[in-house]
C-alpha cells in the first residue's frame, strides 16, 4: 500500500509517500480500506519535532489518527465486524494517512449512510477534542462562552457544540469566516492587537454581560487573557499543556474525549445535521504536502481531509466528491 511517511523532523518536504507493508493483523484487529483521513495541527507538530518531548517520533514515521473507510479483513477474534461494513474511527499508531490502515475492532463504529466520508474521516481528533474541551468547562444555558480560533478543526466543532448546549458565544476568529459563525448565532471578534480590550467590549456590550468560560484553540496570551476577564481558572481550558500547568487552567483534549461512545454521539449528530464538520479542501494521498500547506498557511475554516484512494489529479476542493 501507499503511505505518508518522514525520515527525520522537518517542515512540509520531509514528507513523502511511499510503498510500505500494514502491520499483521492481530487476532484483534480489523483492516480498513481508507476513504477519508483528516490531517490536523497536532500532526505537523510532532513533524516538525516541536512535540518531541511529549510525542517524540520513532523513524521513518507515519501519521495520521482519523479515519474512516470499510472493513477489508478482520482478525480471527473479531465479531462485531464483517467484510465491507463502513465504519470511523481512530489509530493510535501514526498510520491512517495511507491506503489502508491495521487498528483494534473497538477504535471503531458503524459510519451512518447519511454521513459524507469526508466528515466521517475528520470527526474523531477534532470532535473528541472539542467535546472534552466543552464537558470540561461545563457550559450552561445562557453563559458567555469565548472560544479562541473559532474556525479551525476543533474550534469549528466547540461553537457547534456550545449551540447546542444554548450558550452565548463570542468568537475570536479571522473575519473570512463571519458568515460561518454568524450561521451558529455566534458573534466575532477579529485578531489581532488589543484583542483583550475588543473581547472585553464586545462581552460587555450586550447588558454588562461576564465571561463565564473560555475554551482557547490558539495558544499565545490567550490564556491570560482568560483570566484577565475574569474567568475562573477552573473554567479556562486550552490546548497549551505549559500554559495550563503555568496558570492553573483545564487543558482537556482529545486524550480525554476519545471513547467510542463520544465518537458515536458526535456522529450521530453530524449525520443528522445537528452539527457539521466544515471540510476546507480534500487532497488525494499523493498531494499530502499541499494538504498540510494549505492546514498550516491558509487558516482554512473547519477540516483538510486526506482522500487516499481518490485518484490522483482528482478533487482538491469542496470535498462534495468525498460524499459517496
């Protein structure tokens, strides 16, 4: 099969594709025909080395943690799973962002006929994450919620989230994607300088209003600027492990949000439409550096989904391609 692999830590051109064999398959496990694979920011941190004293890289590596496609081959153990059924689901070995990928039977669940592969593929490291993120603050009807890059992968899924939970949301996010966030009723504050003074203003201009929670996808001050505003440390969570051990705060991600359970519920909801998973461009395997380039230049809205059995030259757009 073909698979994204990197020899040592780099930017974007140590990543390359190549012909390698699945691992065996455990009595245990199932082989996936992979249909969608999301890319995430996480994954081109550890590329870079820039997690290395968390998640360091055996080499050559793989990567890749999201999912979605048919079953190919169960082990001899496994039950729950026969041949072609459509599932989603998670590795945790670096190594959905190929042709085919080998994970246990219970990473897995039934994908929903009325879910595009492309979201299936790209809900478990974002939507655990974002989920984690909102059950760890506690969100009540009516509360001021901010959320710190709004419109990327995971921010994309918490607004949604907070929606459904009836929260007020104010959401710090690039101006391209205004449309987006007012179609989840939430209200925008742009980036850059005196973001602190424009969030206090524009919290504080609907009656006096407060910041209950803020859930930060970005890092930077935006911690500090939390509880600058006055938000109880228990009710800050972000993504920057040193800045919640620094400041007190929460930082539950998708360690804490990945069960089967959750998966399921958040697909469950996106097959609905109670939810959505924003899908930016889908890229075949071979365009992967274009894939991470655009993740990682663009600020893109919501998901970049890898499509490693699309034909190469094929869609790098919508993702409606992907929705078969």
């Amino acid at each position: 099969m073909r698979a994204v692999r990197f020899h040592r830590y780099g930017d974007i051109d140590v990543l390359g594709v190549e012909d390698v064999e699945p691992r065996p398959l455990g009595p245990h496990d199932v082989l996936v025909r992979v249909r969608a694979a999301g890319i995430n920011p996480g994954e081109a941190k550890i590329r870079t080395g820039a997690l290395h004293e968390h998640f360091p890289a055996t080499f050559p590596s793989g990567q890749g943690s999201d999912l979605a496609g048919t079953v190919t081959a169960t082990g001899a153990a496994v039950a729950s799973w026969a041949l072609g059924d459509p599932v989603l689901g998670w590795s945790w070995e670096r190594s959905s962002h190929a042709e085919y990928v080998v994970v246990p039977a219970d990473q897995l669940i039934r994908k929903s006929e009325t879910l595009p592969w492309a979201a299936a593929g790209a809900l478990y490291v974002a939507g655990s994450a974002a989920w984690a993120a909102v059950a760890a603050v506690a969100p009540q009807a009516g509360e001021t919620v901010v959320v710190s890059g709004a419109t990327g992968g995971v921010g994309s899924f918490a607004v949604q989230l907070l929606r459904l939970r009836r929260a007020r949301v104010v959401a710090v996010a690039s101006a391209r994607h205004q449309d987006w966030l007012e179609s989840q009723g939430a209200a925008l504050v742009g980036y850059g300088s005196r973001v602190d003074e424009r969030l206090r203003r524009a919290i504080e201009g609907d009656g006096g209003g407060t910041a209950h929670a803020f859930l930060d996808f970005h890092g930077g001050d935006y911690p500090r600027i939390a509880l600058s505003l006055g938000v109880p440390p228990s009710r800050v969570n972000t993504l920057d492990y040193g800045a919640a051990a620094a400041l007190g705060t929460r930082s539950h991600g998708s360690a804490e949000g990945t069960d089967r359970a959750v998966l399921a519920e958040l697909a469950g909801l996106a097959a609905v439409g109670r939810i959505e998973a924003p899908i930016s461009r889908t890229y075949p395997l071979t365009e992967v550096r274009a894939a991470f380039a655009h993740l990682e230049h663009d600020h893109p809205l919501g998901k970049v989904v890898l499509l490693p059995n699309a034909t190469p030259g094929g869609n790098a757009g919508d993702a409606r391609d992907a929705a078969g």
